[in-house]
C-alpha cells in the first residue's frame, strides 16, 4: 500500500521545551523512508511515534548546528545495532563533513550497515530513483545549508471515455500503457498528464533564491518560522524566517500544503504562527507542526 505522510519527531529551534523536542522530521514515501535533521533526542522520538530504524532510507541533514545533527549519532548506531539489511545514503554540506565524521565515529559500536556517504556542495539533482529524484538547494545561514526536494516524475491517468470510445477495455489498458500505442491509438489519445507530486524541506534559512524554488509548486512544503513578524530583525540577522515570511513564500509558490516548524522557545502560542500565515495571504492547508504528529500529503490533483 502505496503511503507518503511526514512523521513530525521534533519541532523545536535551538532549545527544546517541555513540549518539543529538537528537530527530526521523517517523510514516508511509498516503500521508502527520508529522514531529515535529526536533531539530539530524535532515537527516543522515533520509538515514540513507531518509525523503525529498518524504515529509514535516506538521511538528509541541512546543515551542522547541534538541533539539527545530534541525534545523527544514536541513529546512526541504532541502524547498526539493529542490523538494518539495505544500503542507508547520507546527504549533508560537503563542507561539514568533519562533523558528520565526528558524529557517525563519536564511540565505539560495531558496523553493520552500508552507510553511503553522499555530500552536498552544489545545487542540483542528488539522486534519481522510479519514484522520484531528490535535488538540494543553497539556502541562506551563518553555516553552510541546503534545503531539499522531492519531485515525482509526471505519469498518466487514463481517460475511461477515451478508452471506451476507442474500444479498449481489459488487458489491452495495460498493453497500451506499456507499449505506448495499441492499433494506431497513441497513449496520448486515452489519457493525459498525472502531475507528479512534490516535496520541500527548508530549514534554517533567510530569504533567498533557493527557498522559492525549493517551495515553487510543491504539494507539501515544510518550512521553518522560527520567529514571529515582530521579531522580523531578529529572523533576518540570525538567517531565519518569520511565519509571515514563510506563508507569503507558500502563496506564491502555489504550495497546496504549508508545515510550519521550528519554533523558537520564546513563543508559548502556537496559534499566533497560524494567524499570522493567514493574515499573510496564505489560503492552503495550514500545519503548524507538534511533536509525533503525522501530516499526510495532499492526494494528487
């Protein structure tokens, strides 16, 4: 069965409170699971909401402050101690790789799992699979960051006038989607384009480029807001946004799904994050993220 739902492990900025834990967002993808930014405590917080080391494919790391990339030595020793039986890729800033070494080697376990290392220092396509490609993005950060994406590759969906017109039930559906034509009909003539869906994670970061494009027609994007709109100053010289910015960035971009995270531990209400993104323009479906919830993604167009 065929899932894709963000599993929310952390939702805190750079202290936790009594109720969010530091980062870590897990996004299950059809038979796969990416994990990103897990923050210090993210082993714990994965028991707690029943994601499994076994679920985890890809670990993908923005960039190398601590709410952002300890908890990347528990779970990288639990997919060990557990023995997880396929290849696990890590994505991260090439220019942090000291700190992912330090992390992955900080003590002594034995390892049984291959950890392919595939560092960021460009934007771009990071890796292409049947269900979707994964490219990175520069953000804007007193470090070295990256935002991610996930796009589908666009697909088909039958038209079952254009088929009945044509006489073509059965097994012959199939054949034509196979082979591309069936009797001289062309596939283009019984269907039409199925959107792939799309994807974003943007954390840490100031406005810039790559954050509009990262978000530019995504079905979910998730992005922080560390800060609320009064505190705009403090967003830009600390290269955060505010909820404001990042609902103005969804309603260009035509993002159907906005997760807000990354809350400062300044703010106690976390419905000021909602208001402000309304009051901002955005009209979507609204997240404002808590620990261990589970968002699912929009169904497809």
């Amino acid at each position: 069965m065929s899932v894709r739902e963000l599993v929310v492990l952390g939702t805190a900025s750079q202290v936790p409170t009594r109720h969010r834990n530091h980062n870590g967002y897990l996004l299950r993808w059809d038979g796969e699971g990416i994990l990103f930014d897990p923050g210090e405590g993210t082993q714990r917080q994965m028991l707690r909401a029943g994601v499994a080391a076994h679920d985890l494919n890809r670990i993908c790391v923005t960039h190398f402050h601590g709410d952002h990339s300890l908890g990347l030595a528990g779970v990288i020793q639990r997919v060990n101690l557990d023995k997880v039986p396929h290849e696990i890729t890590a994505h991260y800033p090439r220019s942090g790789r000291r700190f992912f070494d330090r992390l992955r080697y900080a003590t002594a376990y034995r390892e049984t799992v291959a950890l392919t290392e595939a560092p960021v220092d460009t934007d771009g396509p990071l890796a292409r699979t049947p269900g979707y490609t994964l490219e990175a993005r520069k953000l804007s950060h007193p470090v070295e960051a990256y935002g991610y994406r996930l796009v589908e590759p666009d697909g088909r969906r039958m038209l079952p006038d254009r088929l009945a017109a044509h006489g073509i039930k059965g097994p012959d559906v199939g054949r034509i989607q196979r082979e591309g034509t069936l009797g001289g009909v062309p596939l283009e003539e019984v269907s039409e384009v199925r959107r792939g869906q799309r994807f974003a994670f943007v954390m840490d970061t100031r406005l810039c480029d790559g954050v509009y494009a990262l978000a530019e027609g995504c079905d979910m994007l998730v992005i922080e807001s560390t800060f609320l709109d009064e505190d705009e100053e403090l967003a830009v010289d600390f290269g955060h946004l505010t909820a404001g910015q990042a609902a103005r960035v969804a309603r260009g971009a035509g993002v159907r799904h906005l997760v807000l995270t990354h809350f400062s531990q300044r703010y106690t209400d976390p419905e000021e994050f909602e208001r402000q993104a309304r009051a901002a323009g955005y009209e979507g479906e609204l997240t404002v993220a808590r620990d261990l919830q589970r968002v699912a993604l929009p169904k497809r167009r």
